[in-house]
C-alpha cells in the first residue's frame, strides 16, 4: 500500500458522504465516484434494494453513469473511488470499461476481487490491468459498513 496523497482523502470522503446515504436508505452503505482529469463525473451508491437488481453495485453505476457522461465506454483516463473493495462483477466491469486506476477504503475479506481474495484486476492472463491503491480512509470506511451491519443484526 503506498502513501495516501490529499487528493485521494479527498475523494474518498466524498465516497463516504454517498455511502453514508446509501445506508440511510437501508442499502449496503457502499459509495462510489469516477474522477477525470481532475473533476467527479459520476456518482453512486448502492442501489440493489431501491432497484430491485443485484448488479445495481455502486461501483457498476458509477462507471455507467461516467461512460454516460464521457460518450464512450473507455476509463482509461479515470479513476473510480470507492469505499469497498470490488467484487468480482464490478472488478470485472472496470477491466471491460479500461479503467486507469482504483482506490478503495475497506477491504473485503468475503468478496474482494482486488487483491484480498482473489485479484482481478492485475491478473495476467487478462487484456487490460487496473492500477490499484488500496486502504484509503480504511478505518472510516470499515466503520459505516461495521455500523450498518451492527443494527441490521438487531
């Protein structure tokens, strides 16, 4: 893990605020956002409850809503923050959108497709590898999900 800059803190507390939203709405708090050239061009959290869709992941309506935006499909140039580490659906989806790079916060021990359980997105056999820096804003991250979690169970 390499050293958080104040860009991305940046950004992933803006992923927290929309996490923090999600969970409000009873959703899996997860936030995400598509960074480009400096400006957020897409926002999301998650919608699986509100949508009745299992792939209505934060991370899979960023990245639609940033091609929406751009006009084409290719992240190349992007970044997308979010709070949890991607599953493999949405790790897919940012290898098929050519993605440039991913940040996280938490760390997914269950589901993690970028580097905890398995990792999609730099593994070699595959036509496009995503950069990836991980534990941005951990601990934060990790809380919202632990409380969302906590009073569910009650």
């Amino acid at each position: 893990m390499t050293a958080v800059n104040q860009q991305d803190q940046q950004f992933m507390h803006e992923a927290l605020r929309l996490a923090r939203e999600a969970g409000a709405r009873g959703e899996v708090p997860v936030g995400a956002l598509v960074v480009h050239n400096g400006e957020v061009i897409a926002r999301a959290a998650n919608e699986k409850e509100l949508r009745g869709d299992a792939t209505a992941h934060a991370e899979m309506l960023a990245l639609q809503r940033a091609a929406d935006k751009l006009g084409h499909w290719r992240l190349t140039d992007a970044t997308l923050y979010v709070t949890l580490e991607p599953c493999p659906m949405c790790a897919g989806a940012m290898i098929q959108a050519r993605l440039g790079r991913l940040v996280y916060g938490a760390v997914d021990p269950k589901a993690g497709a970028a580097g905890s359980v398995m990792d999609i997105l730099d593994h070699p056999g595959l036509n496009h590898l995503v950069k990836v820096k991980a534990g941005v804003l951990a601990k934060e991250c990790g809380q919202v999900l632990t409380e969302f979690f906590s009073v569910k169970r009650k």
